[in-house]
C-alpha cells in the first residue's frame, strides 16, 4: 500500500519534466543573433583538425600489401560502391549510365591500365568529372582494397592464357574450342 503513493509521487514528477521536447533552438541554416556574422552553423577555427584525421592521412599514404584477404574485401567493396556505374566487369556499363548518367571509362583501356594505384585512390577519394567523391563512405583501407580487386580486373581481362593453373586453361579451352 505504502508503494502506491510513492509511484503516483514519482509518476508526477516525470510528467513535470518534459519541457525538454520544446526547448529553443537555432535551424541548421537559420539566422543566429549569437554570432558576428548571424549564422548558425559556423565554421571549424582555423588549425581544427579532426580526431581521426592522422589515421586516414596514414592509411590513405602507405599502400598495404598484396593479400587474398584483400582482393575478398576489394571484390567486395567493388560491388558495393563501383558496380552501379562500372559494371562487375569494369567496362563502364553499369544500371546507372543505362538509365541516362555518363558512362564512366572503362579500367580497361590504356590510360586507367597504366595509370598508378594512388591516382584511383585520389579519383575514390575526391572524385573526378561526373563521379562525386567517396571519401565519406569509403574508407581509405577500403580505397586501397577497391584499387587492388580493379587491378586484378584488368589482369583477368588481357592476362596471357598460359598463365592460368593447368586444370582452369584446359576447362577454358575445352568450354570455347581451343
């Protein structure tokens, strides 16, 4: 008996709080009389630099090793990010130039063939002509994994039949009359 006066005390209480729904606040974008030049959203000082940024400079700097695992996590993110515009191939035929964007360039022709790891790491990173930056969805280890899995694309693509395993170059042969 002596608990339900307590709770309806306490339930009284938390029904005084909720003023917290309602509080004043500035808009995103909005005016604020707070600051010199009236907006709200203001800009990081100057020398601001973020918490996880010498992680990324480091991990967008140093190009990790040659790995399986890699190639999976590459293969992966490929087919995350990239397949949309450049097909699972790499040709640039994806679904979203077959529905009016730009077709991209395909990674198999002569410039991209020839062109250094760190420039697609760049392209990901800051995007190029019609391709907006993924810097903010891919991150760098996985800029590196996506560049590796392109190049065993262009590999797979124009690589000498006489370098596949015996058993794959006979399969081949035998499934296209060679």
């Amino acid at each position: 008996m002596k608990r339900l006066p307590l709770a309806l005390l306490a339930l009284l209480a938390v029904a005084g709080c909720n003023d917290m729904d309602s509080q004043p606040r500035d808009k995103d974008y909005g005016a604020a009389e707070l600051f010199p030049d009236g907006k709200t959203l203001q800009a990081p000082p100057d020398g601001t630099v973020s918490r996880d940024q010498a992680a990324l400079t480091a991990a967008l700097r140093d190009r990790p090793p040659m790995t399986a695992e890699l190639l999976r996590r590459g293969q992966q993110r490929y087919a995350i990010f990239c397949v949309p515009c450049h097909d699972a191939a790499g040709t640039g035929h994806g679904t979203v130039p077959d529905r009016g964007f730009p077709n991209p360039p395909s990674f198999h022709i002569d410039r991209l063939r020839r062109a250094p790891p760190e420039y697609i790491v760049d392209v990901i990173t800051h995007g190029h002509g019609v391709m907006y930056a993924y810097a903010d969805r891919v991150p760098p280890a996985d800029r590196w994994a996506i560049v590796a899995y392109i190049r065993a694309l262009q590999l797979s693509r124009d690589g000498p039949v006489a370098a596949l395993p015996e058993d794959q170059r006979r399969r081949l042969e035998a499934e296209h009359g060679g």
